[in-house]
C-alpha cells in the first residue's frame, strides 16, 4: 500500500483562490478547475474571514496574538492540572479502600 504524498499550497494560491470564491465562483466549479477539493475551498475562505491577512502562515500553525497565545498557555496549563488531579484522587482512593491491602499494616 503506498502512502499518498500530501499536496502544499502556498499563500499565495491559496489567496487567489479564496478570492475566486469571493467572487462569485462556487467552490465545486473552482475545485474542478484548479484540481483542489471543494472543502479546502470554503476552508480557506473561512479561514480568511477569521483571520484576514494574518491566514495561511504555513505549516498548520496559526499567527497568534499575545493575548491567543497567553489563552493557549493557559488552557494547557489548566488541562494538564485536571490530569494531575484526576490521578492523584485514583491513587487516594486506592489508598485509602476499607481493606487495608495498601495500609501497609
């Protein structure tokens, strides 16, 4: 089984493209002609719409404000601390069950 190479495309054909769509170009006529899906089409249109000229910084990684980023961080922080508490409540009921197997006594 050989594995499919993923297609990149570059700012600029993706501006281009959204701006077919803007104007009043489907996406299935545009993805016909340029030999993209129809669903990257309306992606990067909404991408843009969201991000304006900011959109399509390569890589998959969005540009990010201070403030996205701070947001970003912290969310990472708080997911990483539930996990910790997640685990720490197990090990204390472990601990703590009415059988004394774990007491050490």
């Amino acid at each position: 089984m050989e594995k499919r190479k993923r297609k990149k495309f570059d700012k600029s054909f993706k501006m281009m493209v959204v701006e077919l769509y803007r104007s009043g170009k489907t996406s299935r006529e545009i993805s016909e002609e340029l030999g993209i899906g129809a669903d990257l089409v309306r992606r990067w249109s909404r991408e843009f719409s969201a991000s304006g000229e900011s959109s399509f910084s390569g890589n998959g990684n969005p540009v990010l404000t201070p403030e996205q980023r701070e947001i970003a961080e912290l969310k990472k922080a708080l997911r990483d601390a539930q996990i910790e508490r997640d685990i720490l409540k197990k090990a204390v009921s472990i601990f703590s069950r009415s059988d004394n197997k774990y007491s050490g006594s």
